[in-house]
C-alpha cells in the first residue's frame, strides 16, 4: 500500500506499551492501539494492514466507549413476567437457562430452541454458540445478526463459486483502474477504505469511480459517474451489462470456456428481461447516455473492481443481485488477479468469523454444509457429538416468527437488539412478549430487548473480551483485553460452555481458554481438507495456524486466510482459474429482473430506504455514549425530496411521521439534496432508549430473499405525514430525565451533560412549576434563573448549584432555540460568571463569536459556521487548505465531502453577490 498522506499523521505515531487490538466496529476491520485504561486514547496501528494507522470518527472516539455507567454488571432474574428484575449470581441464571432448554427440548424437540447471535461476537463466541446447537443440541436453530447485512453476499458467493469466498483483498482497490461502488455509502460505513481509495485517486486522477446508488451519497463526492438508479433494479442493470459485453465483444471467450459454466443460459434470462436499451435505461431511471458510459467504461477497463454492500444483499433479490455482478467479472476474466473482481463488504466487525464457523442457521462449521451428508458425518466425527443438525435451521425473519407462534419455546439471544434491528420490529417486540423462556447476553443494562429478558448475563465488552475476529478481506486479527472485566462480566464462550456442561456436555467444553477454542477451529478447518493439494475440501483452511501455544495465540498477527503454513500470508484466491464447485468451474447464475415484493401505492406513495450515518452504529448501545459522536446528525430524521415534502404537508426542520403497513415512527425532516422524488431515507440508529419513537425497524417491510433469508430493508412503501405540536424545546441536565410524557423527544451525550430535543401538545401553563419537576428541584431557595414571555410563548430557565449549571430549558412555539454546542460548553465550566448568567437568558452568547453552526468534523469539533468563515475571509479554495487552517478533515477524513460541498456553496454565494 502506498503511504497515507501527510493529513493522517496525527494517527500514525507508535504508542510504545499500547495494547494492539481491533476496532469493533465495520467490516473492515482496522488494528487499533490502545493505552490507559478505561480512559484509553485510541489511535491507529501503523502495522496494521487493514488500516495502516488510520480510523475513522468512531474508532478513534472508542476511549469514550469505556465508562460504567450503562453496564449490566451482575446477572440477573426475572421470576414472573410481570415482576422486576433481580440481581442473582451466575450459577443461578445458568441453572435458570440450562433448565429452560432442557425442559423445552425433552418436551418438544430439538428444534423448539433456538440461539440469536451477532457479528459483535468473536470468532471463538461464535465457535462454542455452533458447536453446542448443532453439534450436541441437534438442531440448526443458531442464527445471527449478520444475516441482516451479508447473507445474500454469502450465498452468491456459494451459488457462483462453489464456497463462500471473497477472492480479493484491499490492496486491489489502489491496483485497479475502475472502481465501482454499488449500493454502498462506503465514506460513510466503510471510511477508512474510502480514505484509501481517495488517497488513491488524489494520486492518479485517471482512476475513474462510478457510484451506482439511489441517493447522491457522500460518496459521491470522489465519483467521476453516478448512477441514481431506481430502487430494485440492480439485476437489470448488471444484467444489461452482461449483454454489452456480449454484443461488444468485450468477453473473455478463452477464460469463460476454461474455467465456467452457464454462460449461454444466463444470457439468454438476461435478453428475456432487458428489453431494448431505452427500455433498460427507463426501468434503471437512468439517463441513456450514463447508462453508455458506464457499460463502456466497465468493458474497456480491465482492472476492475466492484464493491457491494448492504445496498445491494438488502433486499428481496439480493442474492440475484450478487450473482449479476459476479456474472460480469466471470464474463470478463476479471477476478483473483491485481486490481479485480468483485469485493463484499461486510457490516460488522466479525461477519466473516461467524461465517467461518457455522454461525449462519444454513451452514455448517468450516463452511462446510447441510447438503452433504460427507460434510455432516464430517463435523460430526470431528466433534465426536451425539447427534448433529440434520438440515438448516430457521433463518432470522423466520426463526422469530417461530417464536412469536410458539414453536420456538425457548430463546437465547447474544450480543444483539433483535427488537429494534429486525424488521416487522413490532411483531418481534410482541414475539419476545409471548416466548416461554427469553435469555439475553448483553453489556448494556437497558435495551430494547433486554426489557423483555427472563435472564440477563452480564458479558464482557469491547476492551475486555479476547480473540479474534475476521474482516471483509479474509484478515484474521487479534482482538485483546486491554482493561479488567466490569463488574462480574464473563466471556460469551464460558457462558455457552457453562450451559453445555448443565446439559451434559461438559467434556466437549471444558474450555479454559479462547485460546484453546481457536486451536480447535484450525484443526476442524483443516480436518480431512484436501482443497490446497488440489483434492476435495474447502478452501477456508487454518492449517498453518493448528498448535499454537498461548503465547504464539496471543502474539498472532494479522493473517489472511488460507493459512496453509506457519507464516504464510494468502492474497488474492481464484487467480488460478480454480474454483471450489466439483468440477472446479465457476457458475454463471441466471437472474431475472424482477419487481420488489411491494410497490408504492395510493395509501405509500413513497419508498423508504434505510442505512447508517457517519457518526453512528447499529443500535447505538456503544456509539451513543460518546459526545463526540452524537453532535454531527444527532436526531433521528426523514430525509425527503421538497416537492414530496409539500405534497405531504411536511415541512423542513419541523417533525413529521412516517408511516407503512408494519409501523410508523417521527422524525425531523431535512431536505439533503440527496433524494429523487418518490423517495425516502430513514437512518436505523434510534431506538427506545434515545428516542421516544424512532425505530425504523418497526416499518421496515418483513419480505426477504427466497434465497438467503435477507430482509428488504430498502423498499417499503410508507407515507410521510406532518407530526403537529404546539411547542418544541432544548433541555440539557447532568442528570438522566424522564421525558415519557412529551409527545417526542430524543437525547444526545455531551461531554458533562445529556440533551434533550423535545416537542409537545398542548399549552405548558405553569412553565417554571413544569421545569422544576422535570429536573427535580423540589427547593424554593435553589439557584434558580429564568425569562418567561407568555405572549410569546417563550421560556428560559437554568438551574444551579454553588455556581455550577446543573440544567437548562428553553421552549418556543417553533424549532427556533440556542445554538447547542455553545450550551454544551457551558456545562463544563465550574462555575459560570455573571456574564454566562446573562447569557444563559438570553440564549445567546453575550459579544462576538460563540455560535459555530452545526458539527461538520467531529474529530476536532469544528463547526459549518467557523467553516463557511474561514473560506469566505481567507479564500480556502481546498479541503487540504481548510484542513491547514482548522484542523478540520485532518484526522479520518470523513467530513472531507462537507467540507468541499461547503467550499462549492460559498463560491455560488460569492458569484451570486
């Protein structure tokens, strides 16, 4: 890889003493060091491949992820539905646990048990979960949460390839000359790969980048091509590729007769469903010339890359989707060699370790699989178990329908928020409501569906977990404990081998470390494997890893996989033409275009697409405790096209509800500019604990893949409805409030102190009285300040103590209060002089400056106002100059896109004046 530029450098120095582990967060899987304790400083590792010392916004904020105050500390009991929960101590919750599941399955079967995973678990976790429920269990019932985001990546890779291989590596993104990017935000999701292909392009500016998405991304932002394809109609438009290629005689004959099968007939799906080309580009909602470019860009450029993510697997074709862009770099030759192929990007931080070992309910352990009875006998013998799954279990969406009709009796969910990140959420809620027996793992005291648990086991979190994990390019890195566990926190593995033991097993998890659980991993990847010496097997294969002693275990560095020898290093797989199918071909798979399950209609006009921000993750249960992160986009919200917006009767800035078939949530409306008409986008972060109703999952239609079991999460039908109110206001306090009462709310970490954005119905007649019990303040003598103009419909109020701001409220008619990082800067003072008083009522700094405008760049907290200043005064006529100016930009790179689109801005404004 080449040097990252000189604007990382504030992340590449060396940490001497750190603890090198991994970043739990995406799927590409950066090394991180880290060093201090629970007050740790995050900063890249340098000798990490995947990274090379960058991070983005979110790992470098992980030191702020370490505090207690969120942490389930203890396990805990519920003796009735209706009763609370209660401390008790890990014997009594693993009996709890043991004897449900042992009581369900000498009652009912195997299958009426069930384990719900996670991507966040290591690759050792991961290993026990499979091996307890298929292997002495007996049933397939083990899924995760992986099956959300890259299922439908998992099983075009099997379709196509005979096994679930991602044939490239990063370095092919700076060897390529064409990268394409198709349903993926990757300066958003994956930021430190994009920084790589960026640094690239700054480089060689002849790289051309095409952006195939709905949305106009920030990604977009290094594109020479996007293409806002219509939501659904990936298939055609790769499908249409294929017969470009085809017709232009861009094929490569030699290698599609060598090394594939099928060609013939997926081509012949292919002109069933294309139509002729103004056809194609019209079900693409894509211009003719664009769509032109694009195929004779592809064609004519060999080093080619394809990255696919979540837009592309989340869907209810998804797999097809994978399949018709692999058919064109199967057409074309294009795959294991330097600079192409096409790349699957992960989610999560150990997508691929789950999927190494058996963690998806259709797979077994070492990608070996339910089809063949060899495979099975295979596992079997190796576990020397007494009884091994005989076909798949239920896959996500189904497995909590299973639940939610009674035919799952018993359910252990690990590491996961099922009721906020399932679709058809509600439907899971009311699922986890009816089940006998619901036991969850967690780090965190108060989710979603921890609210729903029988049992709660308190398991060891990021920074103090041990083992490994594997990200998107087949790298497997160490992940090591850095602080103490909290409180009585154990490993998911110890908890799950606990279990085996009190249902019989305890031999075959006699586990004393994750250390000895990854050894036995290797020896079963490698275990009557023959794929290397060009007999049958798998190419997954840890061979060169089998007999590690602790101390080799524990010094690991990061290694792709296959691993055949002790310090080999495997790069790119498939270049040879060989292929894990029998025959040792490459399948062409025919896809047919097809319609989404459901089309917008009278009731949904609009089609709602959902995805991350740049700030967030997942559920927030870790991101939403760091200030840094909730200041860029810190409210859920409905991005809308204005025309649809007007139709609707929404209005920008103001709150609206958002509505389907399965559900509705409220949001503030932003007009991005990202959108075409008919669309809708809704982040998926938000969830009870903070916001009082934005659970995207809720409306998210329940429709999956035939294939691989993926929901559609970018195509539900919803309506987009003003949410009225009669008042809005901002509240900051030291302490926790409850704010179940307001018509809306949703709170954001600061540094000292939580904000709340809040909206009502109805007048608030006696605002002090209301203020003082919101906050608590039952003392008439309290240092107490306020302004009131009832005319207006206007309060402020601040509370407090020997000096020290302990809170504050300002409500209005509209959505028009103080500026909230000035606010938030106030609470870290000690002790506020007369002047900050001053302020604090009139709600705005007294005298010059203080009202930076929005986050743009989180990493050094440098707002749009402070932005828009210095280009405008100083002429800064790059994101590098800003970056030399305010530091803004300099450390991941995420804002870069803002800050040149503000850098556009102000030169329209200049040319306007």
């Amino acid at each position: 890889m080449p040097r990252p530029d000189a604007a990382y450098s504030v992340r590449m120095n060396d940490l001497p003493g750190a603890i090198r582990t991994t970043c739990p967060y995406c799927g590409v899987g950066c090394g991180v060091q880290m060093q201090g304790g629970r007050g740790a400083q995050a900063l890249g590792d340098i000798t990490h491949p995947a990274n090379h010392g960058r991070l983005c916004v979110k790992g470098s904020a992980l030191g702020e992820t370490l505090g207690l105050s969120s942490r389930l500390l203890s396990p805990m009991l519920r003796e009735r539905r209706d009763a609370a929960m209660r401390s008790a101590g890990w014997n009594a919750a693993l009996d709890r646990i043991a004897d449900a599941f042992a009581r369900s399955i000498a009652e009912h079967g195997p299958d009426s048990v069930a384990l719900y995973v996670s991507g966040q678990l290591l690759t050792e976790d991961y290993y026990v979960a499979n091996k307890l429920m298929k292997g002495y269990i007996g049933s397939g019932n083990i899924d995760t949460n992986s099956r959300l985001c890259m299922s439908s990546a998992v099983a075009g890779h099997k379709r196509a390839f005979g096994e679930d291989v991602v044939p490239g590596c990063y370095e092919d993104f700076e060897c390529a000359d064409l990268i394409v990017l198709v349903g993926s935000n990757t300066a958003w999701c994956h930021p430190v790969l994009y920084q790589r292909i960026a640094a690239e392009k700054e480089r060689r500016p002849e790289l051309y980048v095409v952006v195939i998405d709905p949305r106009r991304t920030a990604s977009c932002d290094i594109a020479d091509l996007h293409l806002p394809l219509a939501p659904g109609s990936d298939v055609a438009l790769f499908n249409g590729l294929l017969l470009w290629l085809a017709a232009h005689e861009a094929t490569d004959s030699a290698y599609i007769a060598a090394h594939t099968r099928g060609f013939e007939a997926a081509l012949a799906v292919a002109r069933q469903s294309a139509g002729d080309f103004e056809t194609l580009a019209r079900t693409c909602g894509l211009g003719r010339d664009k769509l032109q470019s694009f195929y004779e860009r592809f064609a004519a450029t060999e080093k080619t890359v394809t990255l696919f993510s979540q837009g592309v697997n989340q869907s209810s074709q998804g797999t097809d989707k994978v399949n018709a862009i692999i058919n064109c770099h199967l057409a074309t030759g294009r795959i294991g060699k330097p600079g192409m192929g096409p790349f699957s990007m992960t989610g999560q931080p150990n997508a691929m370790g789950g999927r190494e070992v058996g963690g998806l309910a259709n797979t077994l352990a070492a990608h070996m699989e339910f089809a063949r009875t060899e495979d099975r006998a295979r596992v079997q013998r190796f576990w020397n178990s007494p009884a091994i799954a005989s076909k798949p279990g239920l896959k996500a969406v189904d497995l909590f329908e299973a639940v939610h009709e009674g035919r799952i009796k018993a359910l252990w969910i690990m590491a996961t928020n099922p009721v906020v990140s399932l679709p058809d959420a509600n439907r899971v809620r009311e699922a986890l409501r009816r089940c006998e027996f619901v036991a969850v793992s967690d780090v965190v005291r108060d989710t979603d569906t921890a609210a729903l648990a029988d049992v709660l086991l308190p398991a060891q979190a990021w920074g103090e977990k041990d083992g490994t994990v594997t990200n998107s390019e087949r790298c497997i890195s160490r992940q090591r404990a850095f602080v103490p566990a909290a409180g009585e926190a154990q490993p998911d593995w110890w908890a799950l081998s606990q279990v085996a033991a009190r249902l019989g097993h305890g031999a075959a998890f006699a586990y004393r470390s994750a250390h000895e659980i990854f050894d036995e991993h290797a020896r079963l990847s490698a275990f009557e494997n023959g794929f290397a010496e060009g007999g049958a097997g798998r190419v997954f294969n840890l061979r060169g890893l089998v007999g590690l002693d602790a101390v080799a275990y524990d010094a690991l560095e990061p290694v792709r996989w296959p691993v055949l020898a002790r310090g080999a290093q495997s790069g790119r797989l498939f270049g040879d033409g060989r292929f894990a199918h029998e025959d040792g071909r490459a399948v062409f798979i025919a896809t047919a275009a097809q319609t989404p399950a459901h089309a917008p209609g009278e009731d949904y006009p609009l089609v709602l697409n959902t995805g991350r921000i740049r700030d967030q993750w997942h559920t927030m249960t870790r991101t939403g405790l760091a200030p840094t992160l909730g200041a860029h986009l810190p409210e859920p919200y409905v991005d809308l096209h204005p025309a649809d917006a007007l139709a609707s009767g929404a209005r920008e800035h103001e709150l609206a509800r958002v509505s389907s078939r399965w559900g509705s949530l409220v949001a503030r409306v932003r007009f991005s500019g990202e959108l075409r008409r008919g669309q809708v986008f809704v982040p998926i972060h938000w969830n009870d604990q903070f916001a009082s109703d934005a659970r995207v999952g809720a409306l998210v239609n329940p429709v999956v893949d035939p294939i691989s079991g993926e929901p559609e999460f970018k195509h539900t039908p919803v309506r987009v409805e003003d949410f009225r109110v009669d008042w809005h206001g901002v509240v900051y306090s030291r302490e926790p409030l409850q704010a179940q009462q307001l018509a809306w709310w949703t709170r954001i970490q600061t540094l000292d102190a939580l904000r709340y954005e809040i909206a009502g119905r109805g007048a608030v007649k006696d605002p002090q009285a209301w203020a003082r019990q919101l906050f608590g303040v039952g003392d008439p003598r309290a240092d107490w300040i306020e302004y009131r103009d009832d005319s207006g419909g206007i309060y402020h109020a601040a509370w407090l103590r020997e000096g020290r701001l302990q809170a504050c409220v300002y409500l209005a008619p509209r959505a028009m209060l103080p500026q909230r990082q000035w606010l938030a800067d106030l609470f870290t003072r000690p002790r506020l002089s007369l002047r900050e008083r001053q302020s604090l009522l009139a709600a705005a700094p007294l005298g010059a400056g203080g009202n930076e405008g929005p986050l743009v760049c989180s990493c050094f907290r440098v707002g749009r106002n402070t932005i828009v200043k210095a280009v405008q005064e100083k002429g800064l006529q790059s994101p590098r100059e800003i970056t030399a100016c305010l530091r803004a930009g300099g450390n991941c790179g995420s804002c870069v896109p803002e800050l040149r689109a503000l850098i556009a801005e102000c030169a329209a404004s200049a040319a306007e004046a």
